[in-house]
C-alpha cells in the first residue's frame, strides 16, 4: 500500500487545518473518527450521523470524583443520538481498560452489556476482568454491576462505587461553524467572530464509571473500546484515548489512504500503535507536525522532525494517562469534562500558530454522579 505524501495531497491543505480529513463537518474529537461505522454529514445542517453509532464512540474522560479518594471514568457513543435516535447495542461490549504498569496492555477491564429494550428502557451488567483476562475477555467476567438506563440510570456496583448508563448532554464543545467558515469560507461565521458552540444542544449515550482510586492503583492508562458481535465472534470497532488524536493525525494531507488507516488505528491496540503497519500512525503525526503551517501559510515555523518525534513518542501509545492522586490537569493527565482539548489541540498541531476556537466549556456539569448534564 502506497502512504508516501503527494505534493498534490498537500495543495488540499488549504480546506482542512487541525481536525483531520474531509469531510471535515463529521468530525470533532473522537466524534465520527471511523470510517468502519459509516459516518456521513447531513447536508448544510453539520449534523454528524453514523449508521453504526451504537459502536462509535465519541469521547473518553478520566477525573477525580467528588470523593476525592475516587475516580470517575466517562466513554460517550451515539454523536448527535437527538438528532437521529438509537440506543445501546445489545450486541456490543463497552470496555473501559485500564494499564496499571506501564505497558498499554489492559490490566484491568470493566466490560458493560445492554439488553434489547427499548430506547431509554434497558437493562445492563457490568463485569469486571484483570490480568490476562482483561485482554481475552472470555466468557465469565467477574459480575461487577447492574441497572437500568430508565429513570435516573444509576445502577450499583460490588464493593462500593457508582455506575450510570444512559443518555446525556454532549460535554464535548467547539465552535465547528467558525472553524468551517475560515478554513472552508463556508458561510459568514469566523473563529473569534461570534464563537458559537455547535455541540451545546447535541445528546450522547454515557456510560460512567466511579470506582476507588485504589482499585485502580496509582499511575494509570485508560482507553475506552467497543466491539460488536458478528458470526459469534467479538470484533473491535472503535476506541479512544486522548481526544482526536486518530482524527488530527490520520489524515489525507499525510495519508492518501487516510480511510483506512483510521480504520486500522481504531482496531490496533496501543501496545502496538507505533510500530503496526510499517509504522504509519506515528509516520502520519510526525508529516502532520512537520508541515501543517506550510501548508496553510501562516508564517509560523512548523515544527522540526526531531521535536515532531518526540511529540510523537508522548501521543503514542493513544491512552488517557491519570494520576489518581490528583485531579484531573490535561493534557497529559486526565481529562476533565471542561478541558478545553479542542485548544490544546489546536496550539498543539500548528505550534502555536491557532491557540483557540473562542469557546468554552458548557456550563450544565454537575457537580455530583454522573457529572454529565441532563439530556435536552
């Protein structure tokens, strides 16, 4: 398979900056990141859409819970679920894993089912794995947990700590109409001009997890994952760690084979992030970082090959790293609900050149379990 950069793969710069390849309105975050699950965009309305949103996952948290002694874990799926309905899948695992000693190798999983019932109506059990087990996931989970996504979705969980499954307001915020009319000049709203947050009104399928920070361990890597069942075998169909780093990095101005390659990152496991398939992933953010304001022509220097590798050796493997001990301080540990990522993404893939989109985080966190804000 061809990956080398084109210069005619670059002349596409100037419609696409920081969030990845065309079409740019289905992607933000980890929103739509996979081409697997047939994400399109709707018309002039930006609405993200994707024909298997039940596996698609949308964000991942990590962050000290209100109990200072606890750690809340957060994965979202179903992008824009008021817009275009659908629920849980009964045939797909939820997985948050979880490294405890370095080696981005799941030592722990905590793997959520769902039932078949209605929207808003299920049933679930959430099971717990360790050690090789975590990896496997074989038939036989440790039973770890239990509710429904009806009324309030707090279930219970063993030994303490809480669980909730359920749909909620996105936490995610951008502002995607400014983003899209200064680097596509579609319609009249700018970045800085009126910052609007297209993700404000959006719901999200949530699934949070608040568990004692010691059964977790001290220093952790955490990624969420969903697989799906198919002829009776389980199989992977996206997962998240830091936000969009798949979506930024995996890219058609680096990658003219950009589709499948996001769809190679979403099923290879972060062990092995920098060496699989000849090394693409970190091949693609190095090109991306080495020549992004070159591209755009912003007069900004990009940054050398040898600070793009190092960048690159931070970012990958793709896992949400966290000191339980502290709170949540992004970028590299943790992630809070109101982390700005889409402006530490922004400084960070263009050296500084684009520092912010102007919007904030959405002001309908709570302060208390589940954290999310109410649906709309």
């Amino acid at each position: 398979m061809d990956r080398k950069r084109s210069a005619a793969t670059w002349g596409a710069a100037l419609v696409v900056l920081a969030i990845g390849a065309a079409p740019i309105i289905a992607n933000a975050s980890d929103h739509l990141d996979a081409p697997a699950l047939g994400g399109v965009a709707s018309g002039s309305n930006f609405a993200p859409h994707s024909e298997h949103g039940d596996r698609d996952l949308a964000d991942l948290y990590a962050f000290q819970g209100r109990n200072a002694s606890n750690t809340t874990l957060v994965m979202t799926s179903n992008p824009a679920i008021n817009l275009f309905g659908g629920k849980f899948g009964p045939n797909v695992r939820y997985i948050f894993n979880v490294d405890t000693n370095g080696d981005a190798v799941q030592d722990i999983a905590y793997v959520f089912r769902f039932d078949n019932g209605a929207e808003g109506n299920q049933n679930y059990m959430v099971a717990r794995y360790s050690g090789a087990r975590a990896v496997s996931l074989p038939d036989g989970g440790m039973p770890w947990g239990s509710g429904s996504t009806s009324d309030t979705g707090i279930g219970t969980l063993v030994n303490g700590g809480q669980v909730f499954a359920g749909l909620r307001s996105d936490p995610f915020f951008f502002d995607l109409t400014g983003f899209e009319g200064t680097v596509f000049g579609i319609g009249t709203d700018r970045l800085g001009n009126h910052p609007t947050d297209f993700f404000k009104p959006l719901n999200v399928n949530a699934i949070v997890l608040e568990i004692s920070d010691g059964e977790l361990g001290g220093h952790i890597g955490v990624w969420a994952q969903t697989q799906y069942m198919n002829n009776g075998k389980w199989l992977p169909a996206d997962q998240v760690g830091r936000p969009a780093i798949n979506t930024v990095f995996n890219n058609s101005l680096v990658d003219p084979n950009a589709g499948t390659t996001k769809n190679e990152f979403n099923v290879t496991p972060p062990s092995q992030q920098r060496t699989a398939f000849n090394g693409v992933f970190r091949n693609d953010m190095i090109a991306t970082l080495t020549n992004i304001n070159a591209a755009l022509g912003t007069g900004h220097p990009d940054y050398t090959p040898s600070r793009a590798a190092a960048i690159a050796n931070i970012l990958l493997p793709d896992l949400l790293t966290y000191d339980t001990s502290t709170s949540a301080s992004g970028p590299l540990n943790g992630r809070g609900l109101a982390d700005d990522v889409i402006d530490t993404e922004l400084g960070l893939t263009t050296n500084g050149s684009v520092t912010s989109d102007g919007v904030g985080a959405h002001h309908d966190y709570r302060s208390s379990f589940p954290y999310l804000g109410s649906p709309h």
